[in-house]
C-alpha cells in the first residue's frame, strides 16, 4: 500500500474539513431577470379600441363587460362597461377607447339570458387605420348566461350558428276562422322543428278535411306533407307534429303529421298547415311548437 494515504477504518472518526472537496454544478434553469418577455400577447396601442357586439332574444337583457389593463408605466388598471341590447336578435355594437399597455384579460356575464341560444356577444380590437369596425384582433365570440362567462384568454371564437342551441316551446296566434296558420322564422334566428301539437275544429257540412304542413325556408319550399288520416265535419282533432313515420292513429280525432328530423329554417322562413277542403268556419286552435333556436346572422 503507497504510504502517506490515510485509510479509514470503521469505527474511525471524521476526517478533518481541510481533507474534503465540495464539488459544485451550475442549475439548469434560470430566471430572467432582464429581457422579461411581456405578461400578454395582446399589445394596445395609442389608436386601439375594444369593440363589442351583442344580440340577444331575452328581454331586458344587460351584458357587463369587464377587463384588465396594464399600463406602460407598470400601474394596473380595471376597467367595465355594460351593453343592453334589445329582444329583437338585432346586433348592438360598442366601443370603448384604451390607454396603450398590455390587455391582460376581458370577461362578460349576462344579467337575464340562463341558457344558450338567447343572449351572444363577440369582443375584439379595432383601430381607425382599418376601417370602421374592421377587427384587428378577435378575442372572443361567444353565447353568455348569467352563470357563464366567457373571457380572453382560454375563451372561444365561434359563430352563433354552433353548437347546441336554445330548445323551447311557445303558442303561435291562432288564425282566423278559415284560415291556415302559420309561425314565421324571427330576423337574425335560425330554427330547428322538433315538434308541435294543435287543435283543429271543424264545423259540420262538407267533406273530410285533409291536413298537411309546409316548410319554407330561405324563401323556398323544402318540405311539404299531407297525413293519410282526414279530419271529418263537425269534429275537435288533435294534431300531433313529429319527425316520425309511423302508422296512422286508430283514434280518428288524432292525427300524425310527418315532419323532417333535421330540417333548419333560415332567412325568410315559415312553418304552417295546409288545408284541403277547409270550410269558412274550421279553425286551428292552441298552435305550440317545441324549437331548437340560434342566433344568426349577428
């Protein structure tokens, strides 16, 4: 064994400090302390506004606004407006001006709409040099509720057309007597027929009356349909509308009227009865729709 090379032995007690070597190893993961990339990819400048749109079904509806900002010179600052659109699905635009920064984030919740379908809002950025409400950055489009609200950034871009829609029922105004009736497609909506049920009223005298339905959309006929069962004079039929073809009812004051699965009405479009051999006294009474609706267009 070479001499001068000291041997530990159990038992022996530590070696002096003077004896070790710290070995050290640089970490590979360091913080930038200079150079910090900027906390947002959306930069506002001097020109930029923040513009919405909102369309909504929903009466006395108010969507609120809110969003962060950070300034040039490092102070953060809040800022919130609100929109109030009206209940006829039109589109109300607003803009609000901004101080140039970093916009870190922008939400909106909805005051009365509680489901899909009713109440859309789309936000981006906008500057003069583009033209009029020309977007230079999109941030969001999207439906909002009062439980939902959809914000920049993580929030979606989407046309109101997407996704599931509104589904819900409401009476059509019954027409006069004689007349056939008939629930037209609301501007900037689109419908999807899942059903319907309808009392028709027949006076006594002439011939079996036979019911059919029509479909228009986008101003033309895609769907027309007569049952094979016949309303008799002086009878109270209810009429059932269902995406089903089944066997006629055995009762003769029911009757089952075919309509398409997925048919959607868009642009200048109706659903309505068609009415063979109708006297001057029949009368549809207690129209009601079940529909699926998007806002569209908006």
């Amino acid at each position: 064994m070479p001499e001068n090379i000291p041997v530990a032995r159990l038992g022996d007690p530590p070696s002096a400090s003077e004896e070790f070597k710290v070995y050290t190893a640089r970490p590979e993961v360091r913080f930038l302390s200079r150079g910090v990339q900027p906390p947002s990819q959306v930069y506002v400048g001097v020109n930029d506004d923040i513009q919405v749109g909102v369309a909504s079904s929903v009466a006395n509806e108010t969507v609120v606004f809110s969003y962060r900002l950070l300034k040039t010179n490092g102070e953060l600052t809040y800022g919130q407006f609100q929109v109030s659109p009206a209940s006829d699905r039109s589109l109300k635009i607003y803009k609000e001006d901004l101080t140039e920064g970093f916009l870190l984030s922008v939400s909106c919740r909805a005051t009365a709409a509680t489901t899909r379908g009713q109440t859309f809002a789309r936000v981006f950025l906008t500057n003069p040099s583009l033209g009029a409400g020309q977007p230079s950055y999109m941030l969001m489009a999207d439906y909002v509720t009062t439980a939902m609200a959809p914000a920049h950034p993580n929030g979606r871009v989407l046309a109101p057309s997407e996704g599931p829609g509104r589904v819900y029922s409401f009476e059509v105004t019954a027409p006069g007597a004689g007349l056939n009736w008939q629930a037209n497609l609301p501007t900037n909506a689109r419908w999807r027929i899942i059903s319907g049920f309808i009392q028709f009223v027949t006076v006594a005298g002439g011939v079996n009356r036979e019911v059919g339905v029509d479909i228009i959309s986008a101003g033309n006929l895609v769907y027309e349909w007569f049952s094979p069962q016949t309303v008799i004079p002086a009878t109270a039929a209810a009429l059932t509308y269902a995406p089903v073809f089944l066997a006629p009812f055995a009762d003769p004051v029911r009757v089952l009227i075919c309509i398409p699965k997925d048919v959607f009405l868009v642009g200048v479009a109706f659903i309505g009865s068609n009415t063979i051999s109708m006297a001057g006294g029949d009368a549809y009474q207690g129209v009601n729709l079940l529909v699926e609706e998007w806002l569209d267009n908006v």
